[in-house]
C-alpha cells in the first residue's frame, strides 16, 4: 500500500499496488476514462500511452514491489509476472508431482 502520487490532482489517499486497484483507484477518483491516450501524471514521468494500461505501468514503474515465488525465491515486480513464472517454476511442479 502506497500513497497516491497521481500530480494531476493528488488525493492523499493510499492505494494497494496492485494492477487493478491502481486502475479502479483513477477512475473512480482522477475521473481517468481507459479509452484515452495521455501521458502518465507521475512527476518527471515521460511515457505515454493507453490508460488502460496505466495501472500496470504505475505497479511495473513507480512503486516497483517485489513478489518473491515462495518455491524457489525469484522475484518479480509484478504478481501477473508471478503468476505467470510459477506456471513453469520447477520447484513448485516438483512438489505437486
């Protein structure tokens, strides 16, 4: 969990760093619309592009949090990269086998 630090219009609020929440937390309270193309309001920020792809740019970029797999302690910025690695972690398919 993280302070909102959206420049735009800063909220104070705190947001779970998770892709999800990111997106619900600047639609619900920026008013961003994900059918738009902007620049991300992170200060000193350049990229710009799709907001539907905002929350995970600001879970990837800005608030980068490590998930370590629990079976073979790799580590991840993002839990759909998480996911995505434990599918093929050999330790985890060694201890269901």
């Amino acid at each position: 969990v993280r302070a909102c630090e959206w420049t735009h219009q800063p909220c104070g609020l705190f947001v779970e760093m998770n892709e999800n929440r990111v997106k619900y937390h600047l639609l619900h309270w920026h008013g961003v619309k994900f059918a738009d193309t902007a620049a991300c309001k992170f200060e000193g920020c350049w990229r710009s592009g799709a907001i539907v792809k905002v929350g995970r740019h600001i879970e990837g970029v800005h608030y980068t949090t490590s998930y370590e797999c629990p079976y073979c302690g790799k580590r991840w910025s993002r839990t759909d990269s998480l996911d995505r690695h434990q599918q093929k972690c050999e330790p985890l398919l060694d201890s269901k086998a």
